[in-house]
C-alpha cells in the first residue's frame, strides 16, 4: 500500500489497536467535536449492502468534518463494465484522498495495492471486517477494562462470517480466550476452538452471535430455519445458564427467532445496540489513525 490503510486486523499492530481504543474513547466523551485538521474528500465505495457500517462511517465522516461522496454501483460505470482496480484509480485521479470499500470478493484489496489512496477496508467476502472487530473489541475493553482471560465464545455461521474471522485472532492476539461453535457443516475445518454450545455458554464471558447467512449458503444447513434456534441458537434457556456478569454481542443484522429469540435482542445482557453506537466512536479513530491526525 502506497498510504497508510486499514485492510485486515493482523496487519495491525497490538498498540496500534489501543490507540484506536483509547481515540474511540475519547470520541465519545471529551472529544465528541473534533474535526480534522483540513478539508479532505472520502468516498463511500459500498458494492454490497450495509446499514450499519456504511451509514456509521458516513456518520463519522460528517462528524469529522469530511467532504463525503456516496458512490451508487448502480448509476456509476460499473455498469459499463468498469473494473474495480479502475473505479478506485479514478476516485484517486480525481482528487480523492480516502475510499472506504465494501466488495464481495475475498481480499479484493490486494489489486489495489499501488493506487494513491488511503483505503479502510468494510468488509471483503468471507475474509475480513476489521472496522466491526474494532467496535467489537472496544465493546468487550470498555465492558471488563481488559482482554486478559476473558473467555469469548463465538457463535454460529464461523466458515462464512468475516466478522469471526476477523474477531478471532484480533481476540487471541488482544489476550482473550475464544472459543467457536454452531452447526458442525457451518465450522471452519479441524478448528481445535470448538466446543459444545451448552458447555461454552458457561464458560464465557462474551456470547458472540453471528449472523445466519442465508442468502449465501442456506442449502448448505441440514436443519430448518424455524429449527436453528432450539438447536443452535441463544434460547431463554441457554440466557439463564450465561454467567451473571456475561454480555450478548451480534454484529447485526440480526435473524430474530433464528441466532436469538426475540425477547433476548434488548435484554439487560445484551450490547447489540450498543455495538453500533461504538461502531461510529471507532469509525471516527480508524479515519484519524490513517490520516495520522493528532488531537
Ligand atoms: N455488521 C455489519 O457489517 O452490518 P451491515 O452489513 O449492515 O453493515
């Protein structure tokens, strides 16, 4: 990369993170206010569909003070047959400082790696979310005030969520414990981190549920939907054997009555909407960090 970005969470180094953690930090309290140094222009490069990650960084981007364009696949050369390599050349020709990408294809980044511009990865295929595995971990960090020994079990759709594999090893390497579970067809291959769900939700500290991805690869599941709860999904009772100071986190979307029962969404445990609050304290520290601004 010719400027400083953010693609994946093993690229970035442990204190790095905590600079990220500390900003998001001050963002939410003391420096709510801040604005970049100077005008720069970002562009929001969503080639798949969000709420969460595209409208928190367009929050944070206006927060800072940004000059934000929203590109829209559908209206744009794309159409024309435009490759990616040249829609993100264009935005740097064109004046464009920073992109913030989101695209189907795993690790899309790696062609783009000697084009001008700062680029935030918001999520690749099945490969990478690092912007959700910061808000993750800073969720976790200003819950406990540590990641030393802090069990967390992830739980669900691990062989398709990039949100796992991200939170995975940005957990491990943070000094948390994680372990994974959910349908055995839905694991990554011999993951030594498995455990049984009515073993781990008492061991944990964090209950991490991911997303069913149906409209990827429900065939791949062998149950019905109406049957996932029960078998693999969080049950008031599996709520009631969590530890008492334990926490429910989802990255969202969320399939009511699928990974969750309804009445668990808003429960006093859960930080599902917490999460995304944070999302945008986070949003704001990465477009700080790679521009390389001071308060
Ligand atoms: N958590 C998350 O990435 O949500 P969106 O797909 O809505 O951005």
């Amino acid at each position: 990369m010719l400027k400083k970005s953010i693609l994946t969470m093993d690229k970035l180094k442990k204190k790095d993170i905590y600079n990220i953690l500390d900003d998001a930090l001050l963002f939410s309290n003391s420096f709510k206010d801040w604005h970049l140094s100077r005008k720069r222009l970002i562009a929001n490069l969503f080639f798949e569909p969000s709420t969460r990650t595209h409208y928190s960084f367009i929050s944070a981007e206006n927060q800072l003070g940004l000059n934000i364009a929203d590109f829209n696949p559908q209206t744009s050369s794309l159409t024309k047959g435009e490759s990616l390599y040249d829609t993100v050349k264009t935005f740097s020709c064109i004046g464009y400082d920073a992109v913030i990408i989101r695209h189907t294809q795993d690790n899309y980044f790696e062609e783009l790696e000697n084009i001008d511009v700062h680029i935030i990865n918001a999520g690749d295929g099945k490969g990478n979310h690092p912007s959700q595995s910061l808000l993750d971990l800073y969720t976790v960090y200003d819950e406990f005030k540590t990641f030393e020994n802090i069990n967390v079990l992830i739980v669900g759709d691990v062989k398709h969520s990039r949100v796992a594999h991200s939170n995975i090893h940005a957990f491990e390497k943070m000094g948390a414990n994680v372990k994974v579970t959910g349908p055995l067809e839905l694991m990554d291959k011999d993951d030594k981190r498995y455990v049984n769900f009515d073993k781990g939700i008492k061991w944990a500290d964090v209950v991490m549920l991911l997303r069913v991805q149906f409209e990827r690869h429900g065939e791949l599941l062998k149950i019905k939907k109406d049957e996932y709860l029960k078998k693999y999904g969080l049950t008031i009772e599996r709520y009631e054997k969590m530890k008492k100071h334990a926490i429910i986190m989802h990255p969202a979307p969320v399939n009511r009555g699928i990974e969750i029962d309804d009445l668990l969404v808003e429960c006093e445990k859960s930080r599902i909407f917490r999460q995304m609050t944070n999302g945008v304290y986070i949003r704001k520290a990465m477009i700080k960090y790679i521009f390389d601004e001071e308060f």
